[in-house]
C-alpha cells in the first residue's frame, strides 16, 4: 500500500463582506500560496473606500482569495485569470458554491491574456501576486501598462517575497501604501 498521496490543498475564509466566513478550498499546486488574512486585512482596508462597484482583475488568482475578497466586499465584476487547468477549476467550483455572479474565471496565462485586451476592459483594482519564485511582479507591471487595460488612476495591488524596485515598475505610477508583514511585502500603487 503506497502512503505517497498529493496532498488535498486547504482552504481559507473570505474575512469581510457578504460572504464572510465562507470558505475557499484550493488543490495543492506549484507555487499556489493565498495572502494570509492579516496580509488581505491590510489590503482592504485600504482599498475600502474604492472597492464598492469597483471593476477588479486578480491577475494571478491561485486560491482566489483577494478576487473572491473583493466580490464579498461589492466589486461589480471580478476578472481571475489562472492559466493551471487545476487551479481553474477549483475556482470554478468555488465560484459556484458561492454564488459569486460576478466573478468570471479565465484560464490563461496572464501575460498572453494581457497583450490581448487593449481596449476591451478597463479595470479600476488590480491584483497582481503570482508565485513569489517566479519573480514577476515588474515584468506584471510593466505588461500591465503597456495593455491599456487600466481605468484612470487605477489602483494596482503587488505582493511579493522582497520590497520592490520603484525604479523597476513603470514611471508613471506611485506609490500609496506600503507593508511588510513576515516574509511578505504588500505595495499599493496607482496609474497615473
């Protein structure tokens, strides 16, 4: 009898909103890591004031955590890309059991969704938190910018393992808000 078994994933609750305390299950994958709740405390309480009726794109959605977050919360569209076949679905099914309309899941890989939406959305809240080996986050930003799929003064959220560069993201945004919490850097930006 073999004791080798893939791991189940986990599950982590959405922590405000119409769905607080709803739970989100993820399958174990590469690189799949959610924002911890005191990360996602943070973040949306900066975020409060322009979440509601807000169009949001989680662009590397993994448990879909901060998406699902940011529907609880009253985002009147939330776009998750997720290019693992696995990993989609189970948003999917979160999605469903949820009951969360707003959420449109698509799987893709993020920066070839990217290079094709010029001109079809503009997004006001960007979540940008791929996997924290992959080291994308300016890469994202920069493919970001270049897509033309930013509302004005767009917020853009990056997560990642080291503070960022502001000399390695793009010129025109700013920095808002910033934070460290363990091993995790958190940076608000805007589009300017």
């Amino acid at each position: 009898m073999s004791t080798n078994k893939k791991r189940p994933g986990g599950s982590v609750r959405i922590i405000g909103g119409d769905l607080r305390s709803r739970k989100i299950n993820f399958p174990d994958a590469a690189g799949l890591r959610p924002s911890a709740d005191r990360v996602r405390e943070t973040l949306f309480n900066w975020l409060q004031p322009a979440i509601p009726a807000a169009r949001v794109l989680d662009l590397f959605a993994g448990s879909g955590a901060l998406g699902f977050e940011a529907a609880s919360r009253g985002a009147s569209s939330v776009v998750m890309v997720e290019k693992a076949k696995i990993v989609a679905s189970a948003l999917r099914d979160n999605r469903d059991a949820l009951a969360a309309g707003a959420v449109q899941i698509i799987e893709a890989d993020a920066f070839s969704w990217l290079a094709r939406q010029a001109g079809k959305s503009a997004f006001d809240i960007v979540f940008v938190d791929p996997p924290f080996d992959a080291n994308w986050q300016a890469k994202a930003a920069h493919a970001l910018a270049e897509s033309g799929c930013l509302a004005a003064g767009a917020l853009v959220y990056i997560e990642s393992a080291e503070a960022l560069d502001a000399a390695a993201l793009p010129a025109n945004w700013t920095e808002r808000k910033t934070k460290r919490a363990g091993a995790v850097h958190s940076t608000l930006l805007q589009a300017t």
